[in-house]
C-alpha cells in the first residue's frame, strides 16, 4: 500500500479569499491543495464589473479572477476540482473527502468556501426560477433584452447590478425593503443617477405569477401594507424579477465541527484561527462586518500566515524536514473565460476575431494535439454563417492539425449556422450552433482539445459511467455573456468525446430565441437532455452524468 500524500494546506474553497490564501502559502514554500467544486473565483465570476478594488480599474470579474488563478499556480499552487463533503479533523494530519471519493491529507485547513446567493422566500421564486426569476445579471441579463426588469435588494449589488442591468432592459425599478439605500452613496447613485432606473422604497415583493413565465408580480409597501400588482405588458411576454438580498454561508458541511454565530458564519480569531487547532476560516463564510473582495484577500493572507507558523511549529515537533524549495507552476484548472493558462510570449494580433494573447494560448493548446480535426461548417446564407465562416478559418490557421470544411445547407428545420468537430469520418458529437466566441471560446478550445488532443483527466468511476451511458442527445442553451455557461458545456462535450452515443451541442439563446421561446427559457446555463426537462444553473460533470442517467432510464 502507498504512503498517503500529506499537503501542508488543504485550502477549501477558490474564491478571493481561497486563492489568496493559496498565494501567501505558496510564496511560504508550502506545498497547497486548493479543493473547488465549482467555478474558480466563486461570486466574483457572477459580478458584472468589479470597481473598488485597490489599484484596479474597472474590470470584469471573470477576467480579474482568471488573472487571481494564474498568479496562485504560478507559485506551485494545486488546484483540484472536487467537492470537499467529508471531513476528520482531529489530529495533526487533517483528512478531507471529496465527493469523486478521494482523500486528501493536510495538516492545516482554511475553509474558504464563501456564500451563496440568499433567496427572498416570496411565493413563486422557487417555481419560477429561470422563467423570470434570477440572481446573476452576467449570466440572464441579455435574455430580459427590451423587458422590464425588477431588482430586489438595497445593498452594493442591487446598485450596481441594477445599474448593469439597464444594458438590456427596456426599464429597472429597484425594490429596496428600507427608506434608502444600505450601501455608500456613491455606490447607490450608480442606479439613483440612471435615467432608466426607478427606486420603490419600503417594498417587498409578496408573490410572483404566470403561466410559463412570471406575467404579474404581487409588491406591498411595508409601511402602509397597501399592494399593487405589476402585470406584464401587453406586448412583451415576461419581464424579470433579480435577487440580491445578500448571502447565506456555505458552512453546512461544517455544522458540529466548528463554532459557528446562529446564522451559520464561522467564528474565528483575529488570525482567522476556530475553535479546532490547525483549522482556519476566511472569506465570506466567517463572523465579520465588511463582506467585499477585499476583505475576504485580507482574510486569506492573514489565515494562511497563521497557518505556515502553525504548520512549521508542527513539524520541528515531529522532527519533519521543512522543505524551503522553489516550486514549479502547477497546472492550472480550466477557467470560465479562459482558453487556458498556459502561456507563451504575446504575439502580434492578426485576426479580427482573436487578441494576442488568445492566439499565444491557442498555440499553446493546439501545439498538444495529436490527432487531425475538421471544423465542419454548415452554413446558410445569412451574415451570421459568414461570421462563424470568419471565426473558424482564423481559429483553424493556428494548427496544421485543424482543417475547415464548409457546406451550404437549405434545410430551415436545422439550427444553422452550425459547427461540428470530425475526427477523420467520424462525428465527435461535439457541435456549436452559433458562433463560440467571448466566454465560449473556452469550451472550443477544450472541445478541439479533447477530440484531437490528450484530453481533459475524468476519474476512472465516473469516466467508466460516461461510457456506459446510453444515446443522449445534449442541448445546452447559453448566452456569451454567462461565465457559468462554459464549464456546463465543456463537461456536457467531454462526455461525448469519451462516448460516441452522447452528443452535446452548445446553442447560442441571442441567435436562437425560437428555442428559448419553445422552451422557455429564461435563464443560463439551460441544459436539455434527450428533449427532457431543463436542469437551469451551473453543474458539476458528475451531476451532468447523473442527470443523463435518469433522462436514458429504461433504454
């Protein structure tokens, strides 16, 4: 039997306050395991644009956690996509099981695993979630494109968003529960200042109603208790209701094991430590006033300090050698809005459709395949199917490994323009209807990368699921604004590339309203298996795996 590996820090979460906490261990030559089972940089990813953070302009927030990530694994950082769901945290080496069912080994842990968004509890927000109700601008803003929108909440983000929001939608009317804004006053002129936005204080929203959609939604002034119902314009078929009315902290996995206050944040001390030795907690997820990115880099610098001195205190009492070695760059986990992160010297830009620094990565990526792959356009003629005609013939210049093969297609029933990946004669299932660009550039790269290449690493159990599977045709439905959206699609198309009877097509909702009509979509990522019901938000392979079992039950 192998010798179980031992991390000197296992840090749960990979948000602001996880990679940072990542960063200052790695820096203190501590060999880091960052555990993530969902999307690197947690909320940030969902944040239209991040503008009071120290010394950084304006930035989106996918792209500001995209550089985050690549400054951690820079310093010999791991980072593991894997849900922590078991712990034992008794002893000098700590053990964390993760959902895959692997076990890792620690001597200190940081939970960082931050909040997520908190619901209102008005009648209908469950029942109609994506249908009208939604809590990331990022990701559903653009399907409310001319519809009148809602946001609930008086804080930073309902501002902000609201703001954001008015992008796409025809009219914002903020509902804040309070007289005035609970958040500084130049964050909440943002939406004040914003002809297209309206402020309702002393609001609530009783109960939302429709039939496929939110048609009317129930508001009561919380000092008079007089209602008004909203009904949706006659010549719009919906409008939106977003939430932001804070977090809840994702500590369930921790109820027993760590003091916690009685709304479920971690106590800790001033050095991030709780009540169990070797065990710190930071982020979004402990007892504290202030909860911004800033606060929660604070929070990971100061518990992963506390824990090199714990860790290193440890091992001079057990006689364990302190390695004080240069660690080289881990490899790190695909991000949302990144090709990938390896990188080369910036070349010149030479295309329309791609920057420097996208072609250096795609040269990167490319440069490790091994097998030949035809991007197969079918096209219409249309303008959209010149663009995809455009984007493809530049993608495909960046390998002799990718060739271009077009056909003119007159079938309207198709969802056209479309691109297939082919491996010689065969259909790898992977197709894109649409034009994968902004966020999805991501999921092509990877797919071109999984069909020629050496492929994404899938655990044994649940790749051996993924070619057990049956026939299922897989349609997820995004939009290029969503950073969620990627990840869904990526893992969707690994399962066809490990299985010729899965296929998985990326849909583009702005190019193909008609489906989100018929479907009813009004939020992303919106997956469909086998004509099946949608599965709306963000998902894990395994959960993808799982929910392709259930829809070829019986086959």
């Amino acid at each position: 039997m192998s010798e179980k590996h031992i991390y000197d820090l296992i840090v749960i979460g990979a948000g602001p306050a996880g990679l940072t906490a990542g960063l200052y261990a790695g820096r203190a030559t501590m060999e880091t395991l960052i555990l993530e089972g969902g999307n690197v940089g947690g909320q940030v990813t969902t944040t239209s644009i991040v503008a009071n953070y120290p010394a950084v302009a304006d930035v989106d927030g996918t792209e500001l956690m995209n550089q985050w990530q690549d400054q951690v694994v820079s310093m010999g950082v791991k980072i593991e996509h894997d849900q922590a769901t078991g712990f034992n945290l008794d002893g000098d080496v700590k053990t964390v099981t993760g959902k895959s069912g692997r076990q890792y080994f620690g001597r200190a842990i940081i939970v960082a695993t931050g909040a997520s968004p908190r619901k209102v509890g008005f009648k209908g927000e469950d029942q109609f979630r994506g249908r009208g109700v939604a809590y990331c601008s990022t990701c559903d803003g653009e399907l409310f494109t001319g519809l009148q929108v809602f946001v609930v909440g008086g804080g930073y983000a309902a501002a902000e968003e609201a703001d954001y929001l008015t992008r796409f939608a025809k009219h914002v009317t903020v509902l804040v529960r309070a007289d005035k804004f609970h958040c500084p006053p130049l964050v909440a002129a943002k939406a004040l200042n914003n002809p297209k936005v309206s402020v309702e204080y002393n609001t609530e929203i009783k109960q939302v109603a429709g039939d496929d959609y939110i048609q009317t939604a129930t508001l009561v002034n919380n000092k008079t208790g007089e209602e008004t119902v909203y009904h949706v314009d006659d010549s719009d078929q919906t409008f939106g209701v977003f939430v932001y009315v804070g977090t809840k902290p994702a500590t369930q996995e921790f109820q027993g094991l760590l003091d916690m206050d009685d709304r479920g944040y971690i106590k800790t001390d001033v050095d991030g430590a709780t009540n169990v030795p070797g065990v710190y907690a930071a982020g979004d997820v402990i007892v504290k006033d202030l909860r911004q990115i800033v606060t929660a880099a604070a929070d990971g610098a100061t518990a992963a300090t506390a824990a090199e001195k714990y860790v290193t205190a440890q091992k001079q009492r057990l006689g364990i050698l302190i390695h004080r070695e240069v660690k080289q760059s881990a490899q790190p986990v695909g991000q949302t809005s990144s090709v990938s992160q390896e990188t080369q010297p910036a070349q010149p830009h030479t295309g329309k459709w791609l920057t420097a620094d996208i072609v250096a990565q795609l040269k990167a990526v490319f440069g490790r395949l091994t097998k030949n792959v035809t991007l197969d356009l079918s096209l219409n003629h249309t303008q959209h199917s010149q663009e995809l005609a455009s984007f493809v013939d530049e993608v495909a210049q960046y390998s002799d490994k990718l060739t271009v093969d077009k056909h003119e297609i007159t079938d309207d029933r198709q969802l056209l323009p479309q691109l297939k990946l082919m491996v010689g004669d065969q259909d790898t299932g992977l197709q894109y209807a649409g034009i994968p660009s902004g966020h999805e550039m991501s999921s092509l790269v990877l797919g071109i990368y999984n069909v020629g290449g050496p492929g994404q690493d899938v655990p044994a159990a649940l790749k051996e699921r993924i070619v057990n599977l049956p026939k299922v045709d897989i349609q997820i439905g995004v939009s290029l604004t969503c950073h969620f959206c990627p990840d869904v699609v990526a893992a969707c198309q690994r399962m066809a590339s490990l299985n010729p009877q899965v296929t998985a097509t990326m849909i583009d909702l702005g190019e193909f309203p008609e489906l989100r009509k018929e479907r009813k979509i009004m939020s992303v990522p919106a997956t469909i298996m086998n004509d099946g019901p949608v599965i709306f938000g963000s998902q894990t392979m395994e959960q993808l795996v799982d929910a392709a079992e259930k829809a070829t039950q019986g086959q």
